[in-house]
C-alpha cells in the first residue's frame, strides 16, 4: 500500500506543475471557455491516475516480461534465434505503440490523407525491428555503442540531403513518437535481460543502455527513405478543423475511451501472446508469478486507457488554444517563456521518463540519481521547445540548422563522455518524447503555427519531437562530464 501512495505522490508531483501553469495563463494572458477548462481538469485526473496505474503494471508486468523474454533468447546461444526475435518483437511492440498512432493521425489529418496513417506505422515498425535486431546483436558481441551510433547517423544525414523537408520534420518525429509509454519500458527491460547474463558487470552496466538510441534511428531511416523512394511533390499542410463544441463536458472523454482502449487492447495483446508462448515453450516460472504479471498487465492497459483518453480530450484542444492565443499578442517574450515553462514541466509528466529514471538508479546501484537525469532533462526539453518557436517566427531557421550541429555535437561528445551516460543520453532522447510531448507540446506548436503568418504546418508544426528527441543528448552527457569529474576530485 505504501508502494502505490509513493507512487501516486510521485504522480500528483509530475502533473500538478504543467495543470498550474495553464490555470495561470487562464486567469491572465489565455481565458479559456469553461468547457475547455472544464475538459482540461477532468483530463488531468485521468491523466494522474492512469499514470499511476499504469507505472504499477509496468513494474509488475511490462518489465518482468521484458526481463523474462530477454533472458530467454540470451540463454539460448543462437545468434539466429537473437536476430530473429529482435525483428519479430520490435515490430509488433512498435506498431502497438499509442505516440506513433498518435503522431500518424495528425501527419494524416495536416496532409489530408497524402502521407497517410498506416503506411507511417508500418514503415516505422519495420525501421524499428530491424534496428532493435541490430542493438541486440551489439549486446551479445559487445560491441561499441557509440561508434554504431556515428555511424547511423552519419547513414541518416545522407539520407537526408535527397529528402524533402516535409519527410525530415516527419521522420525525426517519428524516432521521438516511436519510442514512447508502451515501447521504452518494454525495450528497456529486454536490454538489460540480455546484459544482465554477461560475467562483466561493468559491460552488463553499459549494455542496459542503448537499444532504445538505436531503435529510434530505425523509425528516422525508414520515413526517410519511404520519402526518397515514393518521390512524392511538395505537400502542404492544412489547418485541422477542430470540436469546439460547448456540449457536456464529459462528451469527448467518452468518445475517446472506445477508441483508446481499442487501440491499448491491441498494443498489449502481441506482447501477452509473446510471453505465454515462450513461457509454455521454455519456462518454469511458477503460476504465482504468471498471475502476478498478468495482473500487471490489467493495471497496464487500465492506465495507458485512462492517460491517453485524458491526453487526447482534456489536453491537446488546450495545448493548441495556448499556442494560437500566445503567437498572435505583440510581444513574443510570453510565447518564448511559456514554451519554456511548458517544456520544462511536461516532461514531469512522461510515463516512460520514470520507468529509465528508476531504472538507471536500479542499474548504477543509486550512482546516478534520478533527480539528476530528470533535472537535466527538463532544462534540455524547455530549451527543445524555445528553439521550436524560433524556428517558427523566425522563417530564415530551418529544421536541420539545429538537427546537423546538435547530432554532430552530441556524436562527438559520446568519445569522451562516460560510456554509461552515452547510452542513458540517447535513450533518453528517445524517452523524453513520449505521449505528452506528441500531444501537448505538439499541439502548442501546431498552434503556433497556425497563427503565424508565412509558416508551414507540416514543415514547421512538426519537428518539435526531433528537438525534444535531440537535446537530452547534450544534457545528459555533459551530466556525465559533471559526474565524471565529481569521480576524479574524488580519487585525487
């Protein structure tokens, strides 16, 4: 019981911030109509609770599966076997995944149809299997992870001289989106599974971290290329016509949750049939913990439920109303600073950010401690957000004056930065994209977008889960050098 208050006190931190700030901005430079507001405190206890239950069926279901499937391919000394079971599970783990359904379902409805819902998810899950295939063999063989890393994105940003820039925003996006509450978990736990079987424990340490940095790039590879192969022409962006309804306040919320439990039922049941098939084939876990874990999975889909229907019906008709309201005031200093604030509060806030967060603290034995990565964190996703609005006012700035600089920085950093860090780093970026940032924080630009004259809603409402994607890469290795060099005074 104290567990689940801890966790729920935890909870009420993360999403009480962001739920002020708007209340604030209600009551001073964005009134609201009651119905709006109404549906954004009502999302907001969903959004609390179903966090909370959903954190608890991740620790009781989401990573003992992915500890138990992790172990059981390791054991089994196959290199074929490991392949295999990286492109089999990546891709069913990617295409369930809610954020990348949730980022498909705008990129369709901005370019109305064009680039369209499914052929996203499926070119993504493909990218990503192929890529978790590829991490997991770097684990078995040891190899450097930053070296894979410089060479992926060195492939990346080829790719991305004969791409148009509608893809680029896209594909960076998707890397975020992809990586969100169901997959980090899930890829996490299968990781440190497989690592945790070597005799080297300092190796184990590092090879917990990582597969989720590779796994991203598979999402940035596939769009890109599925844009330098359909060689489709320029494709603008629309305004989406948007419920303004002043009807019931719950009357969203339940239209939502069919379609959320619909969608969550589906992104759990490959991974459930996964593990009962390799518990049947190759387990003796007793039926005490089978029970344990299927219940966690009931707790799992409960929260991921109530989180996306409280997201999706309180949150992103908010998010986008703060956006437009901002943009069009005189003076830019309250949209840069909002951005900011909403930035550096709504990572708080991401489901998968507490799951690596409680993670790198069980991996290092507490040498790295959460505050730590959640601090470092939420500076770099508020100044993700601020360079995303630049970008926007300012038509000179596009996406890859940020993307080039800021991975050839964060690439040259991983040389020298502690190798653990270069592994919590790029997972992070990854991590800190998550359901939160693809609604919230996506639908705020998108506004901004929208009100500002001479902008591209595709090419400048998108993007800005690239940046929150790339910034936790400087962040959290130039935390690394901090810790780094708090080591050496120490040895000295």
């Amino acid at each position: 019981m104290d567990f689940i208050f801890a966790r729920f006190k935890e909870v009420l931190l993360s999403v009480l911030p962001i739920t002020a700030i708007v209340l604030i901005l209600n009551f001073t430079l964005t009134p609201m109509e009651p119905h709006m507001l109404g549906r954004f405190l009502v999302g907001t206890v969903l959004v609390a609770t179903g966090l909370t239950v959903f954190l608890l069926g991740v620790d009781i279901g989401i990573i003992p599966i992915g500890h138990f499937l992790g172990n059981s391919i390791a054991k089994s000394n196959k290199i074929w076997i490991v392949a295999f079971s990286g492109v089999f599970l990546g891709f069913f783990i990617s295409i369930a995944e809610p954020d990348l359904h949730v980022l498909a379902a705008q990129v369709n409805s901005v370019t109305s149809g064009l680039i369209s819902k499914n052929s996203i998810v499926l070119v993504v899950s493909i990218g990503i299997a192929v890529m978790i295939s590829a991490g997991l063999m770097r684990i078995v063989f040891s190899l450097s992870l930053y070296k894979i890393l410089v060479f992926l994105y060195t492939l990346i940003f080829v790719l991305a001289l004969f791409s148009s820039p509608e893809f680029l925003s896209v594909s960076f996006d998707a890397s975020g989106a992809t990586t969100g509450a169901l997959t980090v978990p899930f890829v996490l736990a299968l990781s440190a599974g497989i690592s945790s079987l070597k005799k080297d424990s300092i190796a184990s340490e590092e090879d917990s971290f990582g597969l989720v940095a590779i796994a991203s790039t598979g999402a940035i590879i596939s769009v890109l290329a599925m844009g330098i192969f359909t060689k489709t022409d320029k494709i603008a962006g629309v305004p989406v016509l948007r419920n303004t309804s002043q009807g019931p306040i719950l009357h969203p919320f339940i239209n939502a949750l069919p379609e959320a439990a619909f969608e969550i039922f589906f992104a759990l049941l490959p991974v459930l049939l996964i593990f009962l098939i390799f518990h049947k084939v190759a387990s003796g876990m007793s039926g005490r913990k089978v029970r344990k874990i299927m219940t966690g999975m009931i707790f799992t889909f409960c929260g991921l439920v109530l989180f996306l229907t409280g997201v999706n019906a309180g949150f992103m008709e908010v998010g986008s109303f703060i956006g437009r309201s901002l943009a069009v005031l005189d003076t830019k200093i309250y949209l840069l600073v909002t951005g900011f604030i909403l930035g550096l509060v709504t990572i708080l806030a991401e489901p998968a950010v507490h799951v690596l967060t409680n993670q790198i603290e069980e991996v290092t034995s507490g040498y790295v401690r959460k505050k730590a990565v959640i601090f470092s964190l939420s500076i770099g996703v508020g100044f993700a957000v601020i360079l995303s609005i630049l970008r926007i006012t300012i038509p000179e700035i596009q996406l890859w004056h940020y993307l080039l600089p800021g991975y050839a920085v964060s690439l040259a950093m991983s040389y020298f930065a502690p190798k653990l860090f270069v592994g919590i780093a790029f997972d992070s970026g990854g991590v800190a994209s998550g359901p939160m940032t693809v609604t919230f924080i996506l639908s705020f630009i998108r506004g901004v977008a929208e009100a500002t004259s001479g902008s591209d809603i595709l090419t400048d409402g998108f993007g800005v889960v690239s940046m929150v994607a790339l910034t936790p890469l400087l962040a959290l290795q130039i935390l690394g050098f901090v810790f780094k060099m708090k080591s050496n005074k120490v040895g000295l």
